[in-house]
C-alpha cells in the first residue's frame, strides 16, 4: 500500500474520493433503484431501465456525453418525489445496499488516510441525500454532492448545483480555502477521465480502476493507477457501535482486554493465597 505519510506539510491535508467505481463497485444512485421502487417511487420499467444502465457503466464507465444523458434522465426521474420519503429509504436499505459493495482497498485506503491525520471527503455527482448517508456509514469527514432544487418537500427535478467534471474541481477549492487544505499535500481518486480537473488539483492523484482515457492519461502523466477488486461487506470489519473502527485500534483494545482480563486472573490468585 502507499507510503501516505510521506510528504507532511505544516498546513491541514485531506484526501478527495469519488464515490462510484472508485470506493464502491457499483453506481450508488442507479443501486437504489430497487428499494425505490418497492417504495412506490418508480416503476418496473424504470428499474429495468437502471439495471441496464448501471450494466452499461460498469463496463465502460460514463464519458461527459454520457454523464450529461445520465443527468437529464435522473433529474426528470425524481421530479415529484418526496425528500423524505427519499431519505427514509435510503436509511432503511443503506446497509443492505451498500454494505456488500464497499472495495475492500478503499476502506483500507480511508483508514491510513485519517491514520495520517488527513480529513476524508467524498466528492459525487450523486444526490446529496444518497451520497451522505454513504459518507457517514464509511466514516468520512465531509461531503461534497449534486443538490437538487427542493419546493415544498418534493424535488422540482432542477439541479441546483451538479458536482461533476470542473464543477467537483471548484467545490474542492472551495472547500480547500475554507478549511485551509493545502493542496499540494492532499490526495485524490476517481475512476472517470471525466474527474480530471478534480484529480490534477490534488498533489498526489490517483487513477482507481481506470477506463480507457484516464489509465491513459494517468500513465503519461505518471500518475499511480490502482486497481481495486475486493468489495467486502463493511459489517463483516471490526466495528464498535455504528462506527468502523481501524485494525490498529481494534488490535489496541483487543490487547487491552487481554491485559486487563490477566490482571484480574492474577488478583483474584493472590486474593485466594
């Protein structure tokens, strides 16, 4: 695994992931697409409609052409929907849905990250209300997603700020002048040769399971590509309460136990003596 503690820097770091393809194997707006329907949302022929889309993604990624068709039929599909109707199935199904396609590198990825003491940021073009829930199950520090246009509880099906291409560049600037991230020192990952301009930002890019344009490019430009196969189900990490928790601490408080559990044993010894 990468050497992160390699270039220290006396300002903040944070490390930006993309979230579909690059943390998990699949598209998280298009994996709901059942759980809406059986919340009354969609159609059978809708999700038909996503099944073969999200088959289409995987096997190519998405260009911008692509990307901007994906745009267009999602904003039209959500017009009308309740938000928190929205919100309450994706908290009901999250763990079913999302669980079982976390990369295994990435969490190990996002583990060393905060380790360093670097903030984690998940940078999407999905919705807010799919891609926070994500970043909260994942431990992440803050969010960065597509927003819709709300009016009276339901989405008007207008984009009121869409993070994709440059504008995920922008909103990490953004962020990086808010928080005081020095740019040079932080870290970024994504599949799509559409995320360039958010790669090229960071000082240290990262090609994750590349299509064809970005392993290209992440090739000429020297870029580590890495290439993430192991989704596995976060429920089956160590966990304490609702939070992951990394090895290092698991293993601290295992020898704890341990050490605690053998100085009982030694107490209760000396009392019966």
């Amino acid at each position: 695994m990468l050497d992160l503690m390699e270039h220290p820097g006396p300002r903040r770091s944070a490390a930006f992931f993309d979230l579909d393809k690059t943390i998990i194997a699949r598209s998280s707006t298009l994996a709901f697409s059942r759980p809406f329907y059986a919340g009354g949302l969609i159609n059978r022929r809708t999700v038909l409609r996503s099944t073969y889309a999200q088959f289409v993604y995987l096997l190519g990624g998405a260009d911008h052409d692509q990307m901007e068709r994906m745009r267009e039929y999602l904003s039209a599909m959500c017009a009308g929907w309740d938000v928190q109707t929205v919100r309450a199935i994706v908290a009901e199904t999250l763990h079913h849905i999302v669980d079982p396609i976390v990369y295994e590198e990435a969490v190990t990825l996002i583990e060393q990250h905060r380790a360093a003491g670097r903030d984690v940021v998940i940078v999407s073009s999905s919705g807010t209300e799919v891609v926070e829930p994500i970043g909260e199950l994942l431990g992440a520090d803050k969010v960065v997603a597509t927003r819709m246009m709300v009016a009276d509880g339901k989405y008007t099906g207008e984009i009121a700020d869409y993070i994709y291409g440059p504008h995920k560049a922008i909103a990490i600037e953004a962020l990086a002048a808010s928080e005081g991230y020095d740019l040079k020192d932080c870290y970024s990952y994504s599949d799509s040769i559409t995320d360039e301009p958010m790669l090229a930002l960071a000082g240290h890019p990262h090609a994750v399971n590349p299509d064809r344009s970005l392993r290209k490019l992440a090739a000429a430009r020297g870029w580590p590509i890495l290439d993430f196969t192991k989704p596995v189900a976060l429920s089956s990490r160590s966990r304490f309460g609702e939070t992951w928790l990394p090895a290092a601490v698991v293993t601290a408080l295992a020898a704890a136990g341990v050490a605690l559990y053998a100085a009982r044993r030694r107490a209760r010894t000396v009392g019966a003596n």
